[in-house]
C-alpha cells in the first residue's frame, strides 16, 4: 500500500474536503491518505504561520512510512517556506513523488533543481470543491494506483516541466528556479487579465532560453478589461515564443479546472507510478 502524506504549504483546506477526498479514496484501495493535522490550520491567508507550514512540509517530507507528498491546495505560500524546508530534506525525501500545481509549483520547481524525489503536476485535494472535482481528484488517485491514463498526450520523448504561469514568473531568478534546457515547457494561467498574461511572457521567456519549445494550456477566467487587448492567449504565447526563437509547439490539456491532466517532471514517471 503507498501512504501519501497530505500537507498544505500555502492555503487551508477544510474538514469536509478533506472528508469527500477520503471517501473518494476508498475506492483506491492500494492507496492511503493521511491529512496533516496542519491543513487545516489557519494564520490570515495562510494555512498555520511560516514556521507550522514549513514543519509540516519537513516532517512530511522526512516520514520514512509515506512514499508520496501531496499538496492539499494551492494559493499563494510556498515560497515563504520552500527554501528552509528543502535544507531540511532527509534521505528519505528523496524516495517520494511529490504532487502539486500552481502555487504548488514553487515546492515542485526547488524539488526538481536539486533532484530530490519524483515532481508531479497533478490535481490537488482542493480540486474536489470544483463541480465535478471527483474527476480531476480520481486522476490523482489513479496515478498514484499506477494507472497513466491521466497523462498529458503530449508528452514524447523529451523532457517536460508544467507550470502556472505567474508561479514560473516568480521563480525566475531565484534559488528555486530548475535548469529547464531541452524541456518542454507547459504553462497555463488564471483569473488574469491578457495583458497581464502577455507582461508575464515578457518576464519569463528570456529566461527559458534553450528549451526544447512551450505549450499553452489553458487561461481560464480572464477578467474583463474596459479596454480589449485584441489578442488570445495563443497569440500572445505565439508572439513571445517567435521573439524569444522559441518553438511554440501547440496547446496543452492542462489548466485551473477538473480537466487538468498529470505531467511528471523529466522523464521519468510516465508508466507506472512508483
């Protein structure tokens, strides 16, 4: 049986998430869950303070019994306890597959730089509060199970990183921020307006200069601008990716919503999960 750690680096999550998630596992019967007494807790924005976030991560993290770490939400958080956290990694960190997305990225991005465990974007806990989110959590569970039917179909035989977009932009220039060379690179975005959008492929493609291409996912709830930006998304990754001499390779089935699909970082992870 894999027992996977659920902890909650960045926002809460409550009771009755973690309640339909359960019962949703129990159809799974070769995975358990356990929910980190921490994702509950919760300091303004935050899911506990700094220091409750970043034990809870360690003490995830480090637990020889769990053989994966999955976030329970994103929202912003990560990045005030990643690097601390990850200086705290035992042996037995680099054992795991680790699984999150958006704000989850940050965590994902540092894990995979220093090459400890197995980094998965993947469908949280907190996506079951979505309509429909049993769809995108079962994806999760199904990976985890060993299934991999879950995959983005666009993965070949080059590596792959998938990120939210302003996560990625955030991490560019920091010490958190993977040698992304020869990857396809997957972005999506939500709830920002276009130009906004089109400032972040501003920020980030010079600094993916190398990569084997980008792919689009999905840009969901574009807030309405009094002035229209005239442009799509795609054509906003099309003109960035053509002044960078980046290849834009297309789109990519993942996104904010409960068709987001499952992409292992690298290579590795695509047939069996561990």
């Amino acid at each position: 049986m894999l027992r996977v750690a659920i902890c909650a680096p960045s926002r809460a999550i409550t009771y009755d998430i973690a309640d339909r998630v359960k019962a949703l596992a129990a159809d799974y019967p070769a995975i358990n869950l356990d929910f980190h007494a921490q994702c509950f807790e919760t300091q303004g924005h935050f899911a506990g303070s700094d220091a409750v976030r970043l034990a809870a991560l360690v003490e995830c993290a480090n637990d020889e019994s769990y053989g994966a770490v999955w976030a329970a939400r994103g929202g912003y958080g990560a990045a005030r306890v990643v690097e601390d956290a990850l200086t705290q990694f035992g042996p037995s960190a680099a054992t795991k597959i680790y699984l999150a997305y958006s704000d989850g990225g940050t965590l994902l991005a540092g894990l995979y730089k220093r090459g400890i465990g197995q980094v998965v974007h993947a469908p949280m806990p907190s996506d079951i509060g979505r309509a429909g989110g049993e769809e995108a959590v079962g994806r999760t569970l199904e990976y985890l199970s060993g299934a991999a039917n879950g995959l983005e179909s666009s993965l070949d035989a080059r590596p792959v990183a998938a990120f939210n977009l302003m996560t990625l932009a955030m991490l560019c220039g920091t010490s958190l921020m993977p040698d992304l060379a020869g990857h396809v690179v997957l972005v999506e975005e939500v709830a920002e307006h276009l130009y906004a959008v089109d400032r972040l492929f501003f920020h980030v493609m010079p600094h993916l200069k190398g990569i084997a291409g980008l792919r689009l996912g999905r840009v969901n709830d574009v807030p309405i601008n009094d002035i229209d930006f005239a442009q799509s998304a795609e054509q906003i990754a099309r003109h960035w990716c053509a002044r960078n001499s980046i290849p834009f390779l297309g789109l990519a089935d993942i996104g904010h919503d409960v068709a987001n699909k499952i992409v292992p970082f690298g290579l590795a992870g695509r047939g069996v999960a561990q």
